[in-house]
C-alpha cells in the first residue's frame, strides 16, 4: 500500500485506538479527503462525515468561519483553514476536524499562486496548521492536498498516546 491509501488507513487505525473520531471540511479537495479516507474498511467506526464547502459564504454559514475572517485573510489562508476545521469539529460532534484550502488553477485565486494549500487539523489540545505549495494539474493538487491533510494529521497522531482501557485487575 502506498500514497494516500497507506496515509488513510494509519489515520483511521490510530484514530481507532484512541477512541476519537474524525470530521473534515473540505474546500479545495472538493470530498476527496473523505473519500479518501471512506474507501478504508471500518471507516465508519471513526470518521462521522464531511461538509464540503467550496464557496466562501459556505464555508461561514456551514462552518462557522467568521466573515471577518474571509475578507481579512480570504479563503485560502492559514487562518481559514483552521476555523475551517474547529468549526467541522464543533458542529459535527468530533474528536478533530481536518480541513483543506488552496488554489487548484488554472489561475490564481487572492494573490495566491496556483498550487497553494493550507491544510488545518484541530483537536482537543491541537490547533495545527501547514502550508503546501503544490504542483501539477488540478488532479495533482487536489490529491497532495488530500495527501498532506493525512499526513499533518498522522504526526499529531502520533505525538498523543493511544487511551489505554483500565485494567479490571
């Protein structure tokens, strides 16, 4: 197994072994992300949906990011993604949020070239935000974007230990 598969399947074992559960808010992966995470068998014990939110007044109505947010910074920012994933995380009723923004071309979008992606997870102790800069066609973006929301969210993963269940004895 490798790419995101392999990527997808680390998230969903981990997330399994500490008992949380998974929500993403999507906009330039347009649900690829969740897809992405769906085509892993038992998926469905950790992941609880997705809200794909490809327009900026979307992405205020259905997660929360303030309005103020969007004509401060505009869309595709760091700061977008993560109120895009604390809002995901909020209203859906989930352990983290995951989120994805960026430009997938063929032309700029705000000033930001084409390829530029925030990806965004956050979670009880964790608000973690990364900037990509991606290459390729639109397919290409849009997978790396996919690809490097699994990975930030695999690292914080990794750096929480699993819950151990009591000991009965």
């Amino acid at each position: 197994m490798s790419g995101p598969s392999a990527s997808a399947q680390a998230v969903i074992d981990a997330l399994r072994d500490r008992g949380a559960s998974l929500v993403t808010a999507e906009s330039l992966t347009g649900g690829l992300l969740c897809a992405t995470l769906v085509d892993v068998a038992g998926a469905s014990e950790v992941v609880r949906g997705s809200v794909v939110a490809y327009a900026a007044d979307l992405k205020t109505s259905l997660l929360g990011v303030p309005e103020e947010t969007l004509s401060r910074v505009g869309t595709v920012a760091a700061e977008t993604a993560i109120a895009m994933a604390a809002g995901a995380r909020d209203r859906l009723g989930s352990t983290f949020g995951l989120a994805t923004t960026g430009v997938a071309g063929p032309d700029g979008t705000e000033g930001k070239p084409v390829g530029t992606a925030f990806v965004a997870v956050v979670g009880p102790a964790v608000a973690e935000v990364r900037r990509l800069q991606l290459s390729g066609d639109r397919a290409d973006i849009r997978s790396g974007a996919a690809a490097g929301a699994l990975a930030l969210l695999r690292e914080v993963l990794e750096r929480e230990s699993p819950v151990v269940p009591e000991s009965t004895g």
